[in-house]
C-alpha cells in the first residue's frame, strides 16, 4: 500500500530515523522499513501512525489507483 510515511518522518516538523519512529510506536526498525516500501500493515499500525502524525490514516495511506481516479475526476469536474 502505498504512503507518506518516509516523507512525514523526514518533514521539518519531525525529522525521525527509522529507529526513532519505531520506539516511538512501539516497534522494531524493520517494520517502519516494510512500511516505508509499501508492505502490508495492521489497521492498529495504520491507527498508531495517523495518532502518531496528527492526520487521518486516509492522508498517510492510500492506494495509487484510487488516488489516480479520484485525481481525474477533480479534473473532470473543473
């Protein structure tokens, strides 16, 4: 599944390593990086990160094709 979770651990606002990111939750370093690559996490990690980054999981996460569809009918509708 696609995200933003490097770029938001990265940003000014928080400027994390992997490691720090993953103490912060509560989890190993290897699973911010399976994350990081777009591999498949629990809905309490999705939840973890949304808290975690003061946004909605639906801003982190997304999947491509939706993102591309709805970006094509805000196209459309202008």
């Amino acid at each position: 599944m696609h995200n933003i979770v490097k770029y938001l651990r990265l940003s000014k606002e928080f400027d994390l390593t992997q490691e720090e990111l993953a103490t912060a939750l509560g989890v190993s370093r290897h699973t911010i990086i399976s994350i990081e690559k777009g591999g498949n996490t629990t809905a309490e990690m999705v939840l973890k990160l949304g808290h975690f980054f003061d946004k909605d999981p639906r801003e982190i996460f997304f999947i491509r094709d939706v993102a591309h569809s709805l970006q094509q009918c805000e196209k459309q509708a202008i």
